[in-house]
C-alpha cells in the first residue's frame, strides 16, 4: 500500500485503543468489539477521537484471539480509528480464530470499497470480512440511522453471513449507545443519538480525562 501508512511492522501485533467482550450496540447477535488505534483521516465531528488521542495498548493477536474464542459472541466488530491501517495483523487474528471458530467479521472503515481494492493486504482482510460498513464520516451527511454515521457511508454484504438479519438490522433508525463505568474510566459504546452526544460532550468537559468515546 504506498498511499496509506500503516501502524506497525509487526502483524502479530495489533495497537488498540478499547475491547469489549459482549455487546449488541455494533451489529446483529452478541459481539467482541476491537477499537482499533490510529487513523488517517480526519474526519470533522469524529465519535472517535481517543482512537486517534488517546491511549493505546499493543496486544499480541493470539492472546487476543483467546480471549475473543472465550467470550463466547458470535462474532467481531472492528471499529477504529481506521482498521485497514493494521490490515496484516487483523487478518492474521481471524484467520488463526477461524481455525477454531467461524466467527462472523464486521468492520467499519474510512476508506471506501474500491480504495481498498487496490491494496494487497486490504483484500486479504476483506476476504475474512463479512460486512464492511465504509467511507469517511460527513458530519453535514448524518441522517440518523442507526448504525451508520452519515449517507455516503455504504454497507457491504461481502457474504452471505448476515444478509438476511442484515436488511431490517440495518434499516433502523433508532440509535442506541451505552454509558459503561469501569474500574478507572466510563466508555462510550455505540452511535449515539444526539440527546446522548449532548450529555456525553458535558461529561466529559466536566471528567478529568478519563472518559473515553468509541
Ligand atoms: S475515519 Fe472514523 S475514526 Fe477516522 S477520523 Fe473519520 S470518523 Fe474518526
């Protein structure tokens, strides 16, 4: 890929801002959720800035892929920042799970569909990917949809896997977003609508730091 910078050298490790292990707010069934670190955009009204400000840990893609296998979901969601950055070692990650388990692969990404198209590594990981949900977030193209930020953003079916619970999964228009208070930080988790981005904005002016949007 010469256009795009990738995060790491390394594919056995992946650079991560947040996991969840059991969540229904980013797509059909229970899901392990990955926030990846690191992006190349810079989208205006971004929900996702500590992907890019924030913190990050650097996790080995098998012991992450253990813990994924434990968590019992049925699938991953691969939020970001911008996943394709870390594409070799995402792919690597699910390839050695679905050694074990044919889990279901939703990712969310800046780049569109044909961008990716052009770049080796980024097929790979598109070949393991179930839905991909693309494109820059426009601010000004926000419709409200559930789990889409704006109207220029398109869902792929790059599978059969989701297709059927897909159409009216996705079809919906009412966001929903959870306020998660762990040990040393309150999360963010979803697309959320904008009463729940307003009280969201006033906590965290209001929070030392420690509150995280993903
Ligand atoms: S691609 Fe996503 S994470 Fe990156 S700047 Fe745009 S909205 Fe934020």
């Amino acid at each position: 890929m010469n256009v795009y910078k990738r995060m790491s050298e390394d594919s056995s490790i992946l650079m991560i801002s947040h996991t969840e292990k059991n969540t229904e707010l980013l797509g059909p069934y229970r899901r392990f959720v990955i926030w990846v670190y690191g992006c190349c955009f810079d989208c205006e009204g971004c929900l996702a800035e500590n992907t890019k400000n924030g913190t990050y840990t650097e996790k080995n893609i098998y012991e992450l892929a253990e813990e994924i296998l434990c968590s019992g979901t049925e699938g991953i969601t691969i939020s970001g920042g911008e996943p394709f950055l870390q594409a070799e070692s995402l792919f690597r990650l699910i390839e050695y799970i679905k050694t074990v388990k044919n889990i279901g692969v939703i990712i969310y990404s800046g780049f569109t569909l044909e961008e990716l198209s052009e770049d080796e590594s980024c097929k790979k990981l598109l070949s393991v990917t179930d839905i991909l949900i693309d494109g820059r977030y426009i601010k000004e193209l926000d419709d409200g949809r559930a789990y889409i930020g704006s109207s220029n953003q398109r869902l792929h079916y790059l599978s059969d896997r989701y297709r059927s619970i897909g159409e009216e999964y996705y079809s919906s228009y009412k966001r929903r977003a959870e306020i998660k208070i762990n040990l040393n930080e309150i999360v963010l988790i979803g697309v959320p609508s904008k009463n729940v981005l307003d009280v969201w904005k006033k906590l965290k002016e209001k929070s030392g730091g420690n509150i995280s949007d993903f």
